[in-house]
C-alpha cells in the first residue's frame, strides 16, 4: 500500500504542476492573442482552439485533483446530517459509487478515444501541423481513470484514519 501511496503522491504533484502550467500559458497566450488583435489588427489563427482545449485540460485535471481530495461531490451535507454510523456508511457508499461511475465513463471515454482515433478525425490545425482529435481529448479517458485511482487509494486512507481514531 505504501508504495501506492507514493505513486500517489507523484502524480498529484504532476497533475499540480500541469494545471499550473497551463493556467500560466492560457493566461500568457490569451494576452499575447488580445495585443496582437488591439494593436496589430493580426491574430493567430490556431491560437483559439488551442486555448479552448487548454481550457479544457485544466478542467479536467481539476476534477481529477478534487477527486484525491474528497471533493468532486457535493455530499458534504449527507456526511454531517447523519449519525457517526451512518457518515462511515455513506462515505463507503459514496466512494463505491464514485469508483464505479468512474470506471464506467473511464471505459466509454476510453472507447470515444480509440474511434476517434481510427477515424483519424482533426480538431484544429497549428500552422502546418494537424492536432487530430485523439490527442487533442486524450485527457478525457486518462481523467477518469485518475479519479478512479484517486478514489480507490481515498477508500484505504479513510480506513487507515478510522482505524487510527479507535
């Protein structure tokens, strides 16, 4: 398990310093996109769709860090209504429920992937170079396997803290 633990906290760092990475260029890029437009009447044309899909990681990769974090669900509430019995056994179901959500939309984005990439379909140019679809989503299928990941270790960290209270 510790090893589990560590491999955890590797990629936590990693999907950290990822979504800071692309905050810092979406902002940069954006800028850069508005200037050229305001003062130059020239913008680049591949620019747009690359920031869109920029958008759309960093999405993502926030929803898999709330997902190691117990924060991808509003059930704060169901946790603090019930009695101590009842919060452990609606965190156990809450975190089955979540792995196997998470599994199933892992595997139908995993599917979404594998066509779209057959299908060798495109989702923008930059420059002279095609981005096809497949890669450009690729953090679809890959955000639902962390979340599963993430909510998997989440369920051993909690019994480790409820063993650790009694």
């Amino acid at each position: 398990m510790n090893h589990l633990l560590r491999l955890e906290k590797f990629i936590v760092k990693a999907e950290k310093l990822l979504v800071i990475a692309l905050v810092f260029f979406m902002v940069t890029l954006s800028f850069l996109q508005v200037v050229l437009r305001l003062f130059f009447n020239y913008g680049i044309v591949w620019l747009d769709p690359v920031l869109r899909h920029m958008v759309l990681w960093s999405g993502f990769i926030g929803a898999i860090l709330a997902s190691r974090y117990s924060k991808h669900f509003a059930l704060d509430i169901a946790f603090k209504i019930h009695s101590e019995k009842l919060r452990k056994l609606s965190m156990i179901v809450a975190n089955k429920f979540t792995l196997v959500i998470s599994l199933l939309l892992f595997y139908a984005a995993y599917k979404f992937i594998r066509d779209e990439a057959m299908a060798e379909s495109i989702a923008f140019y930059a420059g002279k170079f095609e981005i096809k679809t497949a890669i450009a989503e690729i953090i679809v299928p890959i955000t639902f396997f962390l979340m599963a990941f993430h909510t998997f270790i989440n369920s051993f960290r909690n019994e480790e803290a409820e063993k650790k209270e009694e």
